[in-house]
C-alpha cells in the first residue's frame, strides 16, 4: 500500500457523534519530552463510568471506532479493531466531558494483539488549546497524586 499522500483532504473529515455523558501511567524510562496519562487515570478525572474511553480514526479506508489508551501532548496510543500501519497518515477525534479534540496524526508505530491492533500515534496539528488542556490533565493527576501522598 501506497503510504505518501498527496493531501490530507484524501482522508474523511471526522463528524463526532460521541456519548455527550461526563462518561498513570508515571513517566517511563525512556525520557520522554511529556508526560502520559493513561486510560484508567482519564476515565477517574473526567467520566462517571465506562470501561473505555473512546476515539474515532479516520484514514483513506474509511472512519473506525476505537479506544484510547495513554494521552500525552505529543501523542496518543489507540486500540482499534482494524489495521493500522506505520506511516499512516490519520485523522483523530474524541471527546473529554464538554471537549471535543480533532487532529491530524501520523502512525508512528503500530502492533497486532488478541482484540486488534494498537498504535502509536504523533500529532501532527494539534492546536495550542487542545495541547494546553491536555496538559491541564496532567497537572491535575499530579494535584491529585499530591494530595493522596499526605
């Protein structure tokens, strides 16, 4: 398959129809330039219940459905039923409470497993107010780590 896209207009536009419902990972040791926050440590900030939080990707093939699995300001790591590969250019959109983030992503990494596939993915235009809410996610699981520790 032919990974070079001549425009990101090639891949759907995402129209989010999520759960409207208010529905840690630490830093490894691979020195990462920001800090992650897992699924599990999501769900506990921002929803009331659910077992997954979920994500749509859009690519050439189509619009699939998907769960997240960490979140950092640079990256996501997704689950998804359907084939991912390295190189894929991508469209991402979820939902947090009230907030809605749409971006551009490229596939950095990608693995087969029992219920799919799980990738790696990089933002690639990702606005400075979604970054900036992403980051308030991660100061509020340290707040909360903090406040656990006394």
């Amino acid at each position: 398959m032919d990974k070079s896209i001549t425009s990101w207009d090639d891949i759907p536009s995402l129209e989010l129809e999520m759960k409207d419902s208010t529905e840690e990972e630490n830093k490894t040791k691979e020195n990462r330039s920001y800090e992650r926050i897992n699924s599990d440590v999501l769900k506990g900030l921002l929803y009331d219940s659910g077992d997954s939080i979920p994500i749509k990707l859009a690519k050439q093939e189509g619009i699939f459905d998907g769960n997240i699995e960490d979140l950092s300001q640079r990256g996501i790591r997704v689950c998804l039923p359907n084939l991912i590969e390295k190189g894929d250019s991508v469209r991402i959109g979820f939902v947090f409470g009230s907030r809605k983030i749409v971006a551009k992503a490229m596939v950095i990494w990608a693995n087969k497993i029992e219920s799919g596939y799980i990738g790696g993915l990089e933002f690639v235009d990702l606005n400075q107010n979604d970054a900036d809410f992403i980051l308030s996610l991660n100061h509020a699981v340290n707040f909360n780590k903090a406040g656990r520790s006394e």
